[in-house]
C-alpha cells in the first residue's frame, strides 16, 4: 500500500510526467519528487502543474500538496515507495535509468513505465528485480483521462498497482500479455488508419472524418465501448443476435478497410486537412478546448452517489 506519507517519484518532466505529478500530489495527497535532466524542464515543472491542478478542482475535491523539485535522480528515488518513469521511447534509455533506480530505492518500491510502445519484456532487462516492475500506460493527459494500462508478472504487484491507481481516480486495466501500444493504443491505431485511408482514397475530408467520429461511434463508445455498442446493436437478441443477423456485413466492411502508406502525397493531404479543421487556432488552444469538454464529459458520466 503507498500512503500518502510515502514519497513518490516522477522521473521525467515531459507532459505525461508533469501531468501524473500534478495528480499524485493534488489527488493522491502524496509526497510527490520529480526529477527531469534538463535544468529548464525543471524550471517549468511548478507553473505548468499548477495549470493541471486548476483543471483537477473541477473533478476532485484536493489535497494540493506541493512538489519537490530534484535536481538528481538519487534525490527523486530515494525513500520513495512507487517511482513513475516517463522518459523518451528510448530502449537503451530507460534500461540506464531502471538500473539507477534500483540502486537507490527498497525491495519494496514499484517501478512504473509510462512507455506508450516498448514492451515489458524489452524494458526489463538487466533489472535485478523484474517482478517489482511494470509497464503502466496512461492516456494523454493523464491527469484527466481516466484509463491505464497495466502489465506485469507478479500478481501481487498488479494488485499494488491496481490499489495505487484507483485510489487516484483512475480506471486500471491489466494485459493479459504484453504487446505493442497496449490494448487503447491498438485501437487508436486501427481507428486512424482506416481515418487516413478515407482521406487518402478521397472518400471525405479531414474535417468530415472527425466528425463523423465525434457526433457518431465517439458518443457511443464513451458510455458503453465497442463490444458492448454491438451487443446493444442487436436488440433484444443482444450479440448472439447481431452476429447472426449483421456479422456478415462487418466482414464485408471488414474486406474493404483500407491499409494507407504514409506516402509524402498523403501527408500533405492530412496537413492540409488539419490546417483547415483548426483555422488558425494554434495547438494549445485546441488541447485547451479539448481539456475543457473531457471535463465535463467526465463530470456527466460520474454516478449519483
């Protein structure tokens, strides 16, 4: 169990790793040390986790405590019960700093990767301890999004996981065996490429895609998700029945997706579609505008207590 008395490290600054901190500390209520190797990332880290806490009142009733900020990975580690990594993509990378951070922290301490695409396996090696690590993949911004993504091999340590997690509000799901972008990056993947396919084959536009996507199936699947969405498809007879009747036309649709290349023709369609959908608003607004409606998206789909 991490109590709130037991510190928590942060090891890297970027927008995941600021974003967790924010919520470790103003939901969590923990001890919250975040090291970054840039001096000027280090400087950012309060003003830009204050932004996040602001967000956070209108989910959660606060804690708020403060952060510390490291100047040395040793500082972040030491002590700390549960320790948070979110450096680059960058095998060779992480494995340096899984290594420095078992040298300094207890048998006790989880080590969580908030890696989007590297896998368990790869990640471990050369750990002294594998079983104490775990692979825990948040969704972009994961002060906001509710989703995470577990695996590991040692039960235990995903129920520690699963404890910590939801404790902060969070909704933790567990891989049955790693693989590549996990299990909502997959999904995303899929979604795109067949979006990327509609542009590039000149079935719709950029703009038209998205919405299709937002005022359609997005709707749906923030309340109830794919599977259960089809299952509801068939009516009274449920799945069974949907199978039965409209399984066959989902592989017809299935046969027709399309499998885009990146070609530089079809960048320059999607970038000018963007270019178009945004009219000149720049990304922070839009991240802005899109934090503002998860909010209350959020907020509409809490239970009555």
């Amino acid at each position: 169990m991490v109590s709130a008395a037991s510190p928590v490290a942060v090891i890297g600054a970027g927008l995941i790793g600021v974003s967790w901190a924010a919520l470790f500390a103003a939901v969590g209520g923990h001890d919250v040390r975040v090291w970054d190797p840039s001096e000027e990332a280090r400087a950012g880290i309060a003003d830009r986790a204050a932004a996040m806490t602001g967000q956070l009142a209108a989910l959660h009733a606060l804690v708020d405590r403060p952060l510390t900020i490291c100047t040395t990975l040793e500082d972040a580690c030491t002590g700390a019960a549960w320790v948070q990594e979110n450096a680059p993509e960058n095998l060779d990378l992480k494995r340096g700093l899984y290594r420095q951070i078992e040298a300094v922290v207890g048998p006790e301490t989880v080590i969580a990767s908030s890696t989007s695409a590297l896998v368990w396996p790869d990640l471990v090696e050369g750990m002294s301890d594998a079983s104490r690590f775990i692979t825990a993949h948040p969704f972009n911004p994961p002060h906001l999004m509710p989703l995470v993504e577990l695996f590991g091999t040692d039960p235990g340590v995903i129920g520690r996981a699963r404890s910590f997690y939801e404790g902060l509000g969070r909704v933790p799901v567990v891989l049955k065996r790693p693989a590549p972008g996990h299990i909502a990056g997959r999904l995303s993947a899929a979604l795109w490429r067949e979006a990327v396919a509609l542009v590039a084959d000149g079935t719709a536009s950029v703009e038209d895609v998205d919405q299709a996507l937002v005022n359609g199936p997005g709707l749906r699947w923030a309340v109830v998700g794919a599977h259960m969405g089809y299952h509801l498809g068939g009516g009274d007879g449920g799945i069974e029945h949907y199978l039965a009747t409209l399984g066959p036309s989902q592989e017809r649709r299935w046969a027709t997706l399309g499998t885009p290349a990146l070609t530089p023709e079809v960048r320059a369609m999607l970038i000018a579609g963007i270019g178009q959908e945004a009219a000149g608003r720049p990304v922070d607004a839009i991240a802005a505008a899109r934090d503002t409606a998860t909010i209350a998206i959020l907020n509409s789909l809490r239970k009555p207590t």
